[in-house]
C-alpha cells in the first residue's frame, strides 16, 4: 500500500465522468483517412494481394510490403490533424 501512495502522489490519476461517451480521435481519424483516395487505394492493392497469397497452397509471396505501405500512409493522414485534437 505504501508503494501506491507514493506512486499517486507523483502520478494523479484522472477519472472519466461516467455521462460521457470518450471517443478516441486517432480511431475516428484512422476511419475517416481509410476511405480516402490514396489510402484506400493502398487499401485495396493489400487486399488483392492477400487473396492472391489465400488462393496459393504453396508460396513464399506475403504481403509485408504491401501492409506497410498501407499503414504508413494511413499514420502519415492520422497525424496530420491528431495532435490538434489532442487536449
């Protein structure tokens, strides 16, 4: 018990009013930038990918490249606006 006073003490904890509903914005952003034109571009060339390895029984082909680059333009849309809705 000791240890969590002090722990407290430096770290105040903050509790949500149980009324609200808290929404995360870089999900709400990450939905929004999904559906834009070159996101979802790299979206769907994922997904191609993806079913082409699914349709193989035997290949050394992933789709690595392709999820990385998807991902790397959706956090690149993300953290345009992410840090000013940040509180």
């Amino acid at each position: 018990m000791a240890a969590r006073k002090w722990f407290s003490s430096f770290f105040p904890s903050v509790k949500a009013q149980e009324e609200e509903d808290i929404v995360d914005p870089q999900t709400v952003l990450r939905e929004k930038c999904a559906q834009q034109g070159h996101t979802a571009q790299l979206w769907e060339k994922y997904q191609a990918c993806n079913d082409r390895v699914n349709s193989r029984s035997q290949t050394t082909e992933t789709c690595v490249e392709e999820l990385f680059d998807y991902l790397h333009e959706l956090d690149h849309c993300v953290t345009k606006t992410l840090f000013s809705k940040l509180k």
